[in-house]
C-alpha cells in the first residue's frame, strides 16, 4: 500500500508520509526515532509505508514529541482515509454495473414504483441499491447470500445466483416491515388445510391465505418473476417469523399451486432455502411428496388413475370430487406422463396468474 493516493486530479498523504519527512530530518535511525517517539521499529515502519492507520495514541505521542497538535494527525488521517474510500467506492461501481447489467431496472420502476432514469444507468444502481438495502449489488454475487442454494447451486450462474438472491432479498425486506405473530407450526397447519379450499378462487385467495398464514407468523409474499432467475419460491426464517415467497414464473395455476404446497412441505420440515428448477435430493423429494399428497389425496388419485379416464369431462368431475382446480389435476398427469403437453382438448383447464404488485 502507497503512502499517498491520487484520485480525481486529487492527492492525499497517509500521516505515514509526513512522518518519513520528519525523522529523514531528524538525522536519527527509524529505531532510534522509534524508541524516542515509544513504539516499536515495526509499527513505525508500517505507518510511514501506509500500510497502517495513525492510531489516537500514536497521534497524542507524535504532538508531544514534536509539538503539533494531535488532531493535526487525525485530521490528515481522516483525509486519507476519505479519498481512499471514494477511490474504492468508484471501483465498487464499475462491479456494481457488471452485477446491474444482469437484470432490468424496469421490473423495479414497474413494480415498486421506482423513478423513471432513462440512460442513467448509475443513478438506476443508487435506486435499486437502496430498495434493496444493502450497501453493494455486489454482494448479490455471493452463492447462499441470504439463504441456501440447496442443490441446484452448482449449475446456476452468476446472472441466475443474482437474481434469485434480489428476488429472496425484496421478500425479505417486506417480511422484515411485517409484525406478524410468532411462527406457530399447528397453526401453520391449520392455515394449509384452509388454502386448499381456495385453489379455485382464482382472484381471491391471495388475501385470505395471507392473512390465514400471517395468523401463524408465517409472511406470504408473491413476486413478479425476474426473468432468467430459475427461481420457483424461497422460504426464510426472518426472526420469529418465516418468510414464505412464490413467484409467477410459471403463469399457470397448478404450478403455482404446486410450488406453494412444495415450499410448505419444506418448512414442515424446517428446511429453509431457494427451490430451482430440476433440483434433486432427499430434500426435494419430501417437499414434492408432501405437496403432492396434499393437493391430491394419494388414494383417491391411484383410483381416478385406475379408471383410466384422462379426458377434459373426466378431470373436472375428479377435481370437483375433491375440490381442486382442474388445472391442479391437470398438472400431476403431465407430471405423470399420463397426458401430453400438445393435447390441445386440455388447454382449457389451465388458468393463468399473473402478479401484480400494489
């Protein structure tokens, strides 16, 4: 490290350099200048390399050896310390648009109100850092930064670890500004029982599994999807509460369905995490059976499989036997294999979501 620094046609010196002035005039060794100043020969060596900030009491010690003021000291090492950090914070910048040119600023001007800055891409860093909270969109780089990966780690990269990471971030900040009663599992429970009535209030079950689940101290938040983050939900303990977010990635009601009971499953079993796509592991397997079962009854689906009646008129009298979307129904047979994607008699049992924020 230099013992001065330049910066915008500035310069500053570390106290370091003034202090190397003085004992060149002095005529005395820097260990004799060491002993008559009472520190050591290393920590001198140091500050007057720059590698070691000027302490207060090294401050007072070099007042009284040589008759300045120790806030003489201080205040050259505050003006060192200033340009250094602003030396730093430009380079943290040039990071900072490597990790911003990974997403859109119009999904925060569209969503959360964010102002229009055409072209202005370091003023749209400032808007989206601080409705963010945090200090660099750096730290977004960082894999498991608010909570884990889970398997899917290995495969994603830096666009995808940023985008999930700004998706569980934003979830967070609104469950962190929620007071909400504590976790309470039973009541959790309770709460699930209650979202599975609602699968077919296609515009109204937002509300009221909100407000039944925030009941249990759990926060339900839905996303808008950014696009390219694989991300399908997340769940996150966030003080006595747990953060529980989906998103609409998807669109289509059974996926969003499933991806809610999926991270439901995980909480049940107190695993906290990001669930991606085509992730693999004990984990995931009890999640997708757990959401699987609760959607859709195991011993009632093996029957409507036993039939073997896979038609538009056969899905919706089961779905109405058990109270579920069609769509919900639908989505396990694909998953299943028991009907294809291109049958274009069972579009229509498909309802599509989509988010939209406040």
């Amino acid at each position: 490290m230099s013992n001065y620094i330049e910066y915008d046609d500035k310069i500053a010196f570390h106290p370091g350099y003034y202090i190397k002035e003085i004992v060149e005039e002095s005529g005395l060794t820097q260990e004799d200048f060491a002993k008559r100043l009472d520190t050591t020969p290393k920590n001198l060596s140091l500050l007057i390399r720059g590698e070691q900030s000027l302490s207060i009491d090294i401050a007072m010690k070099l007042s009284r050896l040589i008759g300045t003021s120790a806030s003489y000291w201080l205040n050259l090492q505050n003006a060192f310390d200033a340009m250094t950090a602003a030396f730093k914070s430009k380079e943290e910048l040039v990071q900072e648009r490597e990790i911003f040119s990974f997403i859109d600023y119009k999904y925060f001007r569209e969503n959360f109100n964010l102002p229009d800055l055409p072209r202005k891409i370091d003023e749209q860093i400032v808007q989206v850092r601080n409705f963010l909270n945090v200090a660099t969109l750096t730290v977004f780089k960082k894999r498991d930064m608010a909570v884990s990966f889970r398997s899917a780690s290995g495969e994603l990269t830096d666009a995808n670890i940023v985008k999930a990471n700004i998706m569980v971030q934003i979830a967070t900040n609104i469950a962190l500004k929620t007071v909400a009663p504590k976790f309470n599992k039973a009541l959790l429970e309770e709460a699930t029982r209650y979202a599975l009535t609602l699968t077919n209030h296609h515009s109204t079950f937002y509300p009221l599994i909100k407000e039944a689940f925030y009941k249990a101290g759990v926060v339900f938040v839905i996303l808008p999807n950014i696009s390219g983050s694989k991300i399908n939900g997340a769940t996150k303990k966030v003080g006595n509460n747990i953060m529980l977010m989906v998103n609409d990635r998807r669109l289509n009601s059974d996926t969003f369905w499933f991806t809610l009971f999926h991270e439901i499953g995980h909480i049940m079993n107190g695993d906290y995490g990001i669930s991606f796509d085509a992730e693999t592991g004990e984990q995931e397997e009890i999640a997708n059976k757990y959401a699987e079962d609760m959607l859709i009854p195991s011993e009632l689906y093996q029957q409507f499989i036993e039939d073997n009646r896979f038609d538009a008129q056969a899905i919706r009298a089961f779905a109405k036997k058990i109270d579920r979307d069609p769509g919900i129904v639908l989505g396990r047979l694909l998953n299943d294999h028991k009907v294809l994607h291109t049958d274009r008699t069972l579009h229509g049992l498909r309802h599509k979501y989509k988010v939209q924020m406040a």
